[in-house]
C-alpha cells in the first residue's frame, strides 16, 4: 500500500498500525497523517517527519504545537527551516538554530536582526561572508562602525560605496581632527 493509499483508508476508516506503518515511508504523508488522523504527536511519526526539514518544522507548528528536540534538530538540517523554527516555534534564540543558519550569510543577518536582537561573533562572522549582508549587519545589527564589517564590505565596491556613506551622514560631523 503506498502512503497516498494508507492515508486515503485511515481517512475512511480511522488509524490502524498497518495504515501507519504505510505512511511512514513519506515525511510528508507521516505528518499530514499525525496532524487528520492520529490528531496528536507520536513519537514513531515525528522521527518520520524530521527526516525532511521542512516536515520537521511543520510537524512543530502544527502538530506537538511547540518546540521539540527532534523537530528542532529536523529542521536544522536546513538553514532556511531553522530560521523558521527560531522565529516561529521556539520564538527565542537557541545554540542549534542559530550554527544552522550561520550557514547562510543573509540567514545568519536575519537571525541577528529578529531572533537574537543584538550582535554576535558568530552571526557577524557568517555576515562578513557576503559584502552587501555585513553592510545591512552593521547598519541595523551593530548600528556602529567596525573594521570586521568594514573590511569585508570593502571586498564590493557598491557595499562599501553604501557603508561609506553611511558613515558619513551618520558620524562624519562628530568626526574632529
């Protein structure tokens, strides 16, 4: 029986193990399965689940309604889901979510800017990666100068050209010489 079948029975007929065991062989059905049919979280179809990123975190939203080791560790395996999980399931920073998206230099500037709400070592250094992110990461993040984030800036000329000027218009008068 494929997992489209399995969930097609278990609508007609309820949850059984066998239609279970059946959609447990797509991460996708398994949670489509646990949100209609079993109506609650098991700990059988949550490893299903997080066997797929995005799975993981919907399993989270949807289904245990909160933060879960295994779903977090699920979604971290994307860094896109992770920032989603931080965001939206544990609504606060947390060690796993945040190595995950300093994968990524944009989501590592976004976890710093909704997530964290202040500057890290960690998320700037991720940031520095990308010339025109550590620009926004020391604009909205830092909200200061630093030569970390001046020098990676400086790699293009359009974030640094942008990083310049916002220098000057924000700290060029209280410049003394």
């Amino acid at each position: 029986m494929t997992p489209e079948e399995a969930y097609d029975l278990a609508l007609e007929e309820g949850p059984s193990k066998e239609t279970r065991e059946s959609v447990c062989k797509n991460p996708g059905y398994t949670y489509i399965y646990a949100l209609y049919i079993d109506k609650c979280p098991r700990d059988d179809t949550r490893k299903i689940a997080c066997e797929d990123p995005k799975w993981a975190y919907y399993y989270a939203l949807d289904v245990d309604k909160g933060p879960h080791d295994t779903t977090r560790a699920g979604a971290c395996k994307s860094p896109e889901f992770a920032l989603y999980y931080a965001t939206d399931i544990d609504k606060s920073p947390h060690d796993n979510t945040r190595e995950s998206v300093c994968e990524d230099s944009w989501l590592a500037y976004m976890y710093a800017m909704y997530v964290d709400r202040y500057p890290r070592d960690d998320t700037r250094k991720s940031a520095c990666k990308e010339p025109c992110y550590v620009y926004m990461y020391a604009l909205y993040v830092d909200k200061c100068f630093r030569v970390d984030t001046y020098v990676a800036a400086s790699k293009k000329s359009s974030a640094l050209n942008e990083y310049n000027m916002w220098l000057f218009y924000n700290f060029g008068n209280k410049a003394t010489t």
